[in-house]
C-alpha cells in the first residue's frame, strides 16, 4: 500500500465508520418503534377477537331461541323434568312452520 494514500484511507474508513453507527442507531430505533407498534396491534386484534367471539355465542343463542332449540339447563331433573317436557312442547306449539 502506499504510505501517501493512507491517511485518506483511514479517514474515509472512519467516516463510514460513522454513518455506519448512525445507521445503526437509526434502524434500532426504528425497530422499537415498530415493536410497540405492532404489541399495541396485537392487543386491539386479540381485543377484537373475543369480542368477536362473544357476539358470535350471543348470536348463536338468540338464533337457537328463535328456532325453538332453547337449552334450559337444570340441576334437579326429578321435579321439574316434567315442566320442561311441558315447556318444549309449547314452544312446538307456538312456533310458526318455516
């Protein structure tokens, strides 16, 4: 190598250097930007997607219920399996043939 062209090198070598530090720096800070960008994204779609799934529960039992499938839930069947016999049967009743 020759000794005159040296010195340029060496600052030239230290100027990327430098911009290749401020790059550097720049794209870690973009990068977190884009970190908390996309944990406050999750957040929202994880927040939309139990919404999501609860007005799709809810709108299944308002269709169940329009459709006569009505689940009535109870925890002692020996008195009252009679009044739900009763109470499905009047729903049939009253429901308009589709």
């Amino acid at each position: 190598m020759d000794p005159e062209y040296t010195d340029d090198l060496l600052n030239h070598l230290e100027k990327q250097t430098e911009l290749l530090l401020e790059t550097r720096k720049t794209m870690t800070q973009e990068l977190q930007t884009l970190e908390v960008e996309e944990e406050m994204m999750m957040r929202k779609f994880y927040e939309l997607m139990s919404r999501q799934r609860l007005n799709k529960k809810k709108m299944e039992k308002t269709q169940n219920v329009s459709h006569g499938k009505e689940i009535v839930e109870v925890e002692d069947t020996s008195s009252t399996s009679r009044e739900l016999i009763v109470y499905v049967r009047k729903r049939k009743k009253n429901q308009k043939p589709t």
